[in-house]
C-alpha cells in the first residue's frame, strides 16, 4: 500500500535462526502497530 512507509530490519534474515528473527520481528512490533493505528485513525477521520 502506498500510504505506508516501509519498516525495515537488518538483512539477511535467511540464515538466521527462528528465534533470531523473532528477535527482529519483536524489535520493529511498536513500530509496526503504531504505523497500523495511524492508518485507522486516518481512515476513521
């Protein structure tokens, strides 16, 4: 979707193991939903 800008995280994620990349994942979360609330608030405006 255009209006969201992206979240990035460190590459490469391939040869890292599952728990490395629930690391990742749990280091950009806040990021992830604060994007996704905004989206909704502007929605609702």
């Amino acid at each position: 979707m255009p209006q969201y800008e992206p979240i990035l995280v460190p590459h490469p994620i391939q040869p890292k193991l599952e728990d490395e990349v629930r690391v990742l994942a749990d280091q950009v979360m806040d990021q992830i939903v604060g994007k996704l609330l905004k989206h909704k608030e502007r929605q609702a405006a």
